[in-house]
C-alpha cells in the first residue's frame, strides 16, 4: 500500500445527508450522471470491490443496508371467458391435443400400421362426351 491511488471520494452531503461521489474533482449523485466513460468504469469497478468488501450483497441485505434482489414479477394471466372454457373442454372431449408431437407422430404411424388404409375403389373409366349428330341439309 505504498503508492495508494485514489479512486473516488465518497461525501455525505448536509442537511439531507445525501451520498455524492466525487470523480475527478467533480460530484456526481448517480453513475449514470458520469460522463467519461472511464471514470464512470473505474466507479463501478471500486463500487464492486467495495461490497466484496462488505462480505457479500446478501450481507448489506441481511443488513438493511440494501434492498433484495428478486426476480421480476411473474406476469399474471387473465381468466378464461365462459366461451373459452367451454371451447377448451369441447377440444378435450373430441380429439388428442397434442403436447408431444414426436410421440404424437409415432404413434399415428404404429396405429396406420395395424390398420392400413382401405385401397381405393374401382373407378370406372370415363364417359365420353356423346358424338354430335349431323345437321341435315336444308331442303331444296
């Protein structure tokens, strides 16, 4: 620790008690306020450090210190209509839904196997147009 380097400064501002952070001689209230993109890097880099120094997050947390990192709230789906219900259960009663179409696939071709399709019936070939018949001669 011979040739310290200073960092940042880290001032409580009367009468709110406010925390500023001063980089290069001027005092910012938010990172996202820096505009040198180094500083702002370097601030970040020493904010990082110092809640390793802390012992962990969760410890400022378990503190008070900080608030709870969660997850974003889960968004909540709307309630199915009477008609979509009813819509849903009609599909349920008459025909699979498919959830596993590899296994869907599979066992379509097993049951095409044990009942092939019936051939297809006898066509009769077509009938042909009726000749025209020739027009008479008018008389003379």
């Amino acid at each position: 620790m011979d040739k310290s380097l200073e960092i940042m400064r880290i001032l409580r501002v009367p009468p709110l008690g406010k925390l500023v952070v001063e980089l290069g001689g001027k005092q910012f209230e938010k990172l996202e306020d820096v505009p040198d993109g180094r500083q702002r890097q370097m601030a970040l880099a020493a904010i990082g450090e110092l809640i390793a120094f802390g012992g962990s997050y969760q410890k400022l947390v378990d503190a008070g210190f900080a608030p709870p990192l969660a997850p974003p709230p889960a968004k909540q789906e709307e309630p199915m209509t009477a008609a979509q219900a009813a819509f849903l259960a009609s599909l349920r009663g008459s025909e699979k839904i498919v959830t596993d179409p590899i296994n869907l696939v599979r066992q379509l071709a097993v049951e095409e196997q044990a009942n092939p399709p019936a051939p297809p019936a006898a066509v009769a070939p077509p009938v042909p147009p009726p000749t025209p018949e020739p027009i008479p001669a008018p008389p003379q």
